[in-house]
C-alpha cells in the first residue's frame, strides 16, 4: 500500500540511531535482558538486583525476541519499533475503514503527517507498540460486534496484554466489559473479565509482596509522585488538576501535536479551542450509538485530566491520539453539513497535512545533518550538549573503572547498559540521611553541575560537602563540569 511506504520513508528520514536519553528506553531494555538471562523480572542494573514491579512486563517481553538473536542491539530494537509502527498505521486504517469505509484513506493520510507518529515510532518506548495492540484489540472488538463472535476472544487477550504493555490499557478492558453488559452480552463479559483477572492478579499479588513504593497508582493519587511524602492529593488538588490538564492539553499539547508549525500562544488558543470543540462535538453526535471506541476514548480523556500535572505530555496523550484523530473528523463532518459544504473536513485536514508536511521536510533535514555526523564518528550527534557530556562520562567509567564498581548517578540505567557496571540514584527528597545510605554504597559517583538547581546541587552537594575530604575528583568533562569522583573508604 502506497502510504504505508510513504510512513516507511518518513520513518526511516527522521530515523535516529542512538538511544533517547528520557531513561525509560534503557530501563524496558535491562528488563528484557534480565528476562533472557533467566534471572526474572529484576532491576540487574542496581546492586541487590532486586525484583521490579512498576513497568508491567509486556514491553519488555516483546523486545526480547529480538534481543535473543541481536542481544542489546540498539539499533536493530529501533528497527523493530519501526516494523511495529507499520502495523499500529495499517490497523488504525483497518478501524477507520470499517467506521468511516469511503474517507479513511483520507484519514490515514492525516495520521501518517502528524510527526509525533513518525518521531516514536523508532523511539525504544511503549507507545507504539502499545497503538498497535490497543487498535488490534479495538478492531476486533469491533469485529465481533457486526460479523464472528469468535474475534472477541481475539480481541480481549490483545486488550489484556494491552494493560501489560501500559497500565492505562485497563480503560480498554473496562470499557469492553461495560459495552458488553449493555448489549447484555453476559458471556464474553464474563470471558473477558476472567481472561483479564487471571493474569492481572497474580501480577499485583507478585508486586504488592515486593513492597515496592511509587507505583502508577499511588503516584496518581499522590499530590507529587516524585515524593510520596508530600502525602496523598485531596478534593481540591484533583479538581485543580483536572483543570491545569484540560487548558493544558486543549491550548498546548493537542494543537501542537497535531499542528507543530505553530509558534504563537494565541495562535495555540484559536487551533487549540477549534480541534478541542470539534472533537467534543465528534464525540457528542456518537453517544446516541455508544460503542467501545466512546467508552475507551472517554475513560482515555479521564485519564488524561486526572493525571499528575507534572507528567502531562505528548507522550500521555499519544495512546489516545488516533481516537481524537477519528472524533476530530466526526466534527468536521459535522460542521461542514451544517454549513452545507461537503469537502468541509477534507478541507481542513488537507491544510493540516500540508502544514505538518512542512515540519517533517524541516526536521529531515536535521536529522539527516545529525544521522551523517554520526556516521562520520561523531556518536553523540544531536545530543544536548550535558548529555553529550553525562555520555562522555559514562565513557571514561567504563574504559577506565573497575568493572565491579558500583556507581552512584542520576540515571543508573544508562551507566549499567553503557558499562556494564551496577549502579544506583541518590533519592531525590530532602532526606541527608539517605543520600548517606546511597553513597555509603558506591564506588564512584557521577556529579552533573550542568545546572545552576540540578538534581546533584540540589540533593547530592550538601551532603558531599559534610565530608569533603572522603571524596576525591578524578576525572572531569572540559565544559559543564561533569565529575567522577571517588568515595574514599
């Protein structure tokens, strides 16, 4: 199919080699290699390698079929996101084919231009491959709703293992049960619910006996998830977080996700405010047929809106997307028979994939100047500079350290799959004591004074400079001073 070639080209244009420094990509990765090394489900990249519980195991499970044949191959992982994301597009045409028949060619062409689509789907994250079960799950759903009942048991173990991939797959699962108990199809409720609990408790019997703190749960009901003792959210910090999210998302996110030529705040509130109407007026004129894909995008928005603040992004939004993408043209289609002119929708996302056309030409260009730079030598190209600088260092650790040293760093994950050797964080809360318990546990210590009120300044140096003549530099980057300094024991 043509444009699905042409997604593959894009893709491959702003194709990015190296590892996204975001963090999550090398932890899913040390997930996947604990899995194959037959250790289990383990953080083997902290000292004790203790058991994991906050990312579910489905991402991690799916990278390690490749990882078996490559091993660690960032590469050839990114590859495989690629080969994922062609089939998350195809099924998101196979939905819209079924809903929209004669248009959805129309609407796979506007979803191919939005660059948030193209940017992850070579990222190591769970996004993508999230999209493509969560919509096989959809499709088939949708499916056994008008032809064979038996795609519903297709359908409810992709949605299962969709909450596996993201914890935000259970809106997918609910809103499945409620549609089914609607239609007063008890049965495959009932199937359903089983298939989903037979996994899904087990899981948390696993994780609750691990006491492990700061899962998803307890970090959305905390009032600041990166310190739970700030204690839990109240009546009046939910209702200011719904608030904060809705603005958020409806004036900055949403526009600048699927419109990023935008540059100006009030050009921002005008996309923002027109894309945010007619997608509730898409979504408004298909309640009177409720079906899954109303429950799922609206336990989805829930979600969304009842989220810390703090991690409100792109990112959050994305698993929702296509489903805006298909009530945002139920709006349009809507407003052009109200105002009596046809090609009303088709007008508007042509403009908008003209539009993106122009920022995925622009950032092609950048990436093909950073992809030759890399070829050339230069394996930090694009970088910002302090994580060229955190990456140099890890560098110098691993060619210079003894392997059994044990590192204390702001991101222990890239140290592990950079050098092979264990490291741990300082915690990041005002508790000196137990900075001193981490650094009592390590060898070496990466310092990053890249910031005037960085994470290292602001937990890490006041406890360092209690007992200055324990610690002693030993090596240091020629800008932004990043440090290794040795604990003396």
């Amino acid at each position: 199919m043509i444009i699905l070639l042409v997604y593959l080209i894009f893709s491959a244009v702003l194709f990015d080699p190296k590892i996204s420094p975001g963090g999550d990509n090398a932890v899913y990765i040390i997930l996947a290699e604990s899995m194959i090394s037959g250790k289990g489900y383990r953080n083997i990249h902290l000292p004790d390698e203790p058991l994991h519980a906050f990312y579910p195991f489905g991402f991690p499970l799916i990278l390690a079929l490749p990882m078996l044949v490559f091993g660690s191959n960032v590469f050839i992982l990114k590859i495989f996101i690629v080969l994922i994301g062609i089939g998350m597009i195809y099924l998101f045409y196979k939905m819209t084919e079924h809903l929209f028949k004669n248009s959805a060619k129309m609407l796979l062409i506007f979803c191919i231009s939005v660059p948030v689509f193209i940017t992850y789907n070579h990222w190591i994250y769970t996004e993508v491959p999230y999209l493509c079960v969560s919509l096989a799950a959809l499709y088939f759903f949708i499916k056994a709703s008008s032809k064979k009942k038996s795609f519903y048991y297709i359908s409810f173990v992709l949605a299962t293992y969709a909450v596996f991939i993201r914890t935000v797959g259970i809106t997918l699962v609910i809103g499945m049960i409620l549609i089914l108990l609607i239609k007063k199809q008890f049965k495959y409720a009932v199937i359903l619910a089983l298939v989903f609990l037979i996994l899904f408790v087990p899981w948390q019997i696993r994780n609750a006996a691990i006491h492990q703190e700061g899962g998803y749960l307890e970090q959305l009901l905390a009032k600041y998830p990166y310190d739970l003792t700030y204690g839990r959210a109240g009546f009046s910090d939910f209702t200011r977080r719904i608030f904060d999210n809705f603005i958020y998302y409806s004036f900055i996110i949403i526009p600048l996700t699927l419109m990023p030529v935008l540059d100006s705040g009030i050009i921002f509130i005008i996309v923002g405010s027109f894309i945010v109407l007619s997608t509730l007026l898409g979504l408004i004129t298909r309640l009177k047929r409720m079906s899954i894909v109303e429950f799922y995008f609206i336990f989805g928005c829930a979600v969304l809106l009842f989220w810390p603040r703090v991690w409100s992004s792109e990112r959050l939004l994305l698993p929702f997307l296509p489903l805006f993408i298909i009530y945002f043209y139920y709006g349009l289609t809507w407003i052009g028979k109200k105002i009596k002119f046809r090609y009303f929708a088709y007008l508007i996302l042509g403009v908008l994939t003209l539009l993106n056309a122009i920022v995925i030409f622009r950032e092609s260009i950048i990436s093909y100047k950073n992809n030759i730079a890399y070829l050339n030598g230069d394996k930090y190209a694009g970088y910002q500079e302090t994580w060229r600088h955190y990456f140099e260092t890890v560098d110098w650790i691993d060619k210079n350290l003894p392997t059994r040293s044990v590192i204390l760093a702001r991101k222990p994950e890239f140290v592990y799959l950079k050098s092979g050797r264990k490291s741990l964080s300082y915690p990041f809360i005002p508790e000196p004591s137990l900075v001193k318990d981490a650094l009592e546990q390590c060898d070496f210590i990466i310092f990053d004074n890249a910031y005037k009120n960085g994470m290292a300044r602001v937990w890490l140096l006041p406890v360092l400079e209690q007992d200055p003549d324990k610690y002693q530099i030993i090596y240091k980057t020629d800008t932004h001073d990043f440090f290794v300094i040795r604990a003396i024991k």
